[in-house]
C-alpha cells in the first residue's frame, strides 16, 4: 500500500526489475550481505574481523568505509572478495571518534593486496585530517604474494602514514595472530603493540625460514609470540589474556589520551584520596633493603590506579599512565625492587620512548627516582650504554610538557641528571629527606677518596665506617641539593600527593617553545 503525493492510496507491487528503483534497492541488499559475509567467523575459531571491531568500539557505533571495495579485475577466475581482506571504519570508544582497521584473516590470510592497502591508507588520511586515533586489528600474512610490488607499495605509503602521523594522532596496534615480515614494521612505528598470550606471533622472518638461512631451530612462540615480545625483545607494550583483555586494554588505553596533539585528554573524576600517612615508612632504614615503588605511585595517583606500559620489559623502571587530579599524568620511576632500579640499556629506552610519547601528546611527567645510576660493565658497555642510554637524557631535555620529580632515595650520579633533574628541566623538583643526591654511593666514594689512608690504616673496616658515616651525614642527603636550588623543597613523604597535585596544577598553562629547526638528531 502507498500513498501518492495526491494523497490516494494504491496498492502497487513494487518492480524488482534490476533497472528499477525498488530493484536497485533489493540489489543493494543482496551486495551488502554478501559483502559482509565475507568477514565471517576466523579460521582459528577466533572472533572474526567485523565482530572483533564491535567489541572493542562502542556498541552500534562502527561505519564502515570501502566495504565495496574489490581488487581491480586480474583475469578471467580471479577471486575478487569485497573488502579485499580488510575492514575499515569509524566509530566510538567511551563516546570518542576512533577509526580502525581489522585484518580478516579469511580473506587470503589476511595479506595485504593493492585495494586493501589503499584502503588502510585512505583510513590513515581520514584519521590525520579528523585528528582522531587509529587502532588497527592485526591478523594477516603480509604482503599479498600474488600481488608483487603492488603490495610492497602499499606496506610502505601505510609506514608512511604511520611516520606523518607519529606524534600528530594516538596510533595503536593490536596483533591477534601472525604480524610477520614487512607487516611488523608499521605496528613498530605506531606507538603502543597489544598482544594476546598464545595467539599473537610478530617476526620479520618465521621460524621456517630461520632454519633455512641459519639452521638455527626455534618455535613462534619462542621466537615472537606475545610473551617474548613483551618481555624479552619490547616490541609489544601490553599482554593481554584473550582477545577481549586485549579489545578492553586499547579502551583503558585511550582513556589517558588525547584525540590528537592539538587537544588534551579527557578528564575524570578521581574518588575519595586516601591517607598517605603510610608513605612516610616506606624506604627501609637500610640503604640496600628494597621496597615496591608500585606502593609510592599508588598513594599519588588517582584511585591507586596505573596502566602500565611495558610492564614485563626492562622492570628496573615503571612507566605507566595514570591521573592525579581527574588529568592524565605520564610517570617514570626507577623500581628498587629489580636489579636495585638501575639504569640499563633497555631501561633507558624503554622509558625514553614513554617519555618522548608524553611529551608528543602533552602529557604531564611526573618522574619518582630512586637510582643508583647507569649499569656498569662489559655487556652494557659493549652494546652501547652511552649511545643508547642517551636517549633518555635526550627526552627528558627534549620534553617541554609540565615535569615534576620526587626523589625518593638515591639519585647518584648520571642517574642524578637522568631521572627528570632540574638541569635537564623539570619545573619543579621535590626530595623526600630520605634522599640521597650525591656522585656515588658512600661505600663508592669513601674507596676512591680514601684508598691510601684505608691500606695504611690499623683497623681499616673502623676508619671505613667513620668515612662512610661522615659521607653520608654531608653528601647522603638532599640538603646540598637543596642548598643550589637543585630542590625546591624537601617534603614529608605523606604529603607527596598534595604537592604533586599543587604543581602541575600551576604548571597547567605552562609554555616552553623550543628553537625552530627541522628536528632534532636523537641517538638511535
Ligand atoms: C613485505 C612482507 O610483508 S614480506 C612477508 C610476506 N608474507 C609471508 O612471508 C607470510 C606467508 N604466510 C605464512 O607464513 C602463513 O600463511 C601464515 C603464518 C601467515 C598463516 O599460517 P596459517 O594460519 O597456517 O594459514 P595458511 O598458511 O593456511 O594460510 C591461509 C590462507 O592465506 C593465504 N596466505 C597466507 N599468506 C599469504 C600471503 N602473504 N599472500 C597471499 N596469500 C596468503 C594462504 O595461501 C592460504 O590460502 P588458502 O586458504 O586459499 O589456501
């Protein structure tokens, strides 16, 4: 039954003939289904792409873009399924624009042909000109073989996207099953790597060809599954359980973050602040006993709550994202309780890279040291502890976001300078009285300075003692730190949150332009 604009109503079978409109519309419906059917459950009983992008965004809110899109005809036979192995679109995450691409691995494994490429590739420039996230949902063979040089085209314009909007829009991969070849390259630049235990695999060559080239023998969980790449090589920064811890760690993730450099992150009622009287028994009386740096960070925070990046790599240093006052905080801190929170290779990169991410995404630091300086010996050394130990002193210099220290007990030595002093800029510089902010330790510096009065002595271990107490009452403490000004003040350990939230509330309109220049030449 239909009403005519004359307002008499007729009853009309509508003509599905393909020319006509009611046709047309039939035929919309029928390419539609078939096009979405494409993306069906995956291989592996895993979910499948379309319903992987459902549960990680909000409910109802994903639209796709390109779902007609077909690889250009290659032949009589040639299979040309819509969507060309990859779901691309935008939706929410917490009410926020997202755009998001997902492998379907039902699709030629995944493989990135021509028009899947220039899809993702259309994604990244609609994410870059929105100013919006980008998560992209990896599960796929790389480059499309039967494709050549079409394919390897498109994986560099995709790595080129990921470089131009490195710093300009949030970038997160997610790896659901193999990430192999050039395909590991463009998760590597973008700026977090979710993994799922079990499921997830990331190597520039798999175990087969290893064992061709090297006669080395190694499985892909060994060589690049989910734990391996979080704790052993860092090329991922979360490990998620299954597939919904990793879909709900992106969420928690974007929570922290802003939509793009030009805005801030989104704010947060914080809950009730809890007593921070505990905090002033924290460091042990004595100097070597260790304790959990997670028990400071939870008093100052909002609701005791971090997310931590790259926790299982390099633990000797904390990163995570957290919020003090509703506002997200970048914080880096030194752990006593692995390898007395020293500074080693992967340490000094681990936390350079989370703070060069900050600083991008205008991300307060708020830095809480505890140090015994850069690792010593001939590993470290030889691997190139100063090359790439470097590269934390660089982005703490380089960060002109708001930068809050707390030096909780040692600060000795290029450890001093690292963990966000004031030389380096941090606004404004706190020590507990527990700190200690000298060149070395004491036993170090009483061996150096009194070697000769040691070895003549009659009861050496009793002058040793002496030196050492005289050491420590003069340099073991922050008061000649804070003598220069080197510290704004020396605080009670339960008052750290207070002064934490009193300064980068002051610091909020902070403004610290650097010199124009290209960019700067970071030790790689
Ligand atoms: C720049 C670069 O990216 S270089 C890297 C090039 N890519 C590679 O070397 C990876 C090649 N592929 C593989 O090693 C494996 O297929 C894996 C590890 C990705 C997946 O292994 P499995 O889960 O056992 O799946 P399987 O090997 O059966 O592949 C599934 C389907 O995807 C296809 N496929 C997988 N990778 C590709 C690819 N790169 N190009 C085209 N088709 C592919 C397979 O031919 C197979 O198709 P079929 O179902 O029609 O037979």
């Amino acid at each position: 039954m239909t009403t005519s604009r004359a307002g008499e109503t007729a009853t009309r079978v509508p003509d599905r003939s393909a020319d006509r409109t009611a046709g047309r519309i039939a035929e919309l419906a029928g390419r539609r289904a078939k096009a979405v059917a494409s993306g069906g459950p995956g291989r592996r009983g895993e979910f499948g792409a379309r319903e992987r992008i459902e549960r990680l965004m909000d409910a109802g809110s994903f639209t796709e873009t390109g779902l007609f899109v077909r690889a250009r005809a290659a032949g009589d036979g040639a299979r040309r399924p819509y969507g060309d192995g990859v779901v691309t679109g935008h939706g929410t995450v917490d009410g926020r624009t997202v755009c998001v691409f997902a492998q379907d691995s039902t699709v030629f494994g995944g493989s990135m042909g021509e028009a899947f490429g220039e899809k993702a590739v259309a994604l990244m420039d609609l994410a870059l000109r929105i100013g919006c996230p980008v998560v992209g949902l990896n599960d796929g063979g790389g480059a499309r073989i039967q494709e050549g040089v079409a394919s390897l085209a498109l994986y560099a314009e995709l790595v080129r996207r990921n470089v131009r909007a490195s710093g300009v829009i949030p970038q997160i991969s997610v790896v659901l099953g193999p990430c192999a070849g050039g395909a590991a390259y463009s998760p590597a630049i973008t700026d977090f790597t979710v993994m799922v235990d079990g499921a997830s695999h990331m190597f520039v060559t798999g175990p087969d060809v290893i064992e061709a080239v090297t006669g080395e023998r190694t499985s892909a969980e060994d060589l690049g599954g989910a734990r391996t790449s979080n704790a052993v090589n860092g090329n991922a920064h979360f490990l998620a359980a299954d597939e919904q811890d990793a879909f709900d760690t992106v969420r928690e993730l974007l929570s922290y973050l802003p939509a793009n450099n030009l805005e801030r992150p989104p704010e947060y009622a914080p809950g009730p602040v809890p007593d921070g009287a505990w905090l002033d028994e924290v460091v042990p009386d004595r100097l070597g006993q260790a304790y959990d740096m997670h028990d400071v960070l939870r008093a100052v925070v909002d609701d005791g709550e971090l997310l931590e990046v790259q926790e299982l790599f390099a633990p000797n240093i904390i990163c995570a994202l957290a919020r003090v006052e509703g506002r997200s905080v970048g914080v880096v801190a030194n752990q006593p309780l692995h390898a007395a929170g020293v500074l080693d290779i992967d340490a000094s990169e681990k936390a350079a890279r989370f703070v060069r991410f900050c600083d991008a995404f205008g991300v307060p630091l708020l830095t809480f040291a505890d140090v015994p300086g850069y690792l010593s010996g001939v590993r470290q050394e030889q691997a190139g502890i100063i090359r790439r130990g470097a590269k934390l002193l660089y982005a703490y210099a380089e960060a002109t976001v708001p930068k809050v220290t707390v030096v909780v007990r040692k600060a000795y030595g290029g450890g001093y300078a690292v963990m966000g002093s004031k030389h380096l800029g941090a606004d404004i510089s706190l020590a507990w009285p527990t700190a200690r902010i000298a060149v070395m330790g004491a036993e170090g510096a009483v061996g150096v300075l009194h070697r000769r009065e040691l070895a003549a002595a009659a009861d050496p271990e009793a002058l040793r003692a002496r030196l050492v107490a005289a050491y420590e009452s003069t340099h073991g403490t922050p008061y000649l730190a804070a003598e220069r000004g080197y510290v704004d003040d020396v605080i009670a350990p339960r008052e750290t949150r207070a002064h934490v939230c009193r300064a980068l509330r002051t610091l909020r309109g902070k403004r610290a332009p650097m010199p124009e220049r290209r960019h700067g030449n970071i030790p790689l």
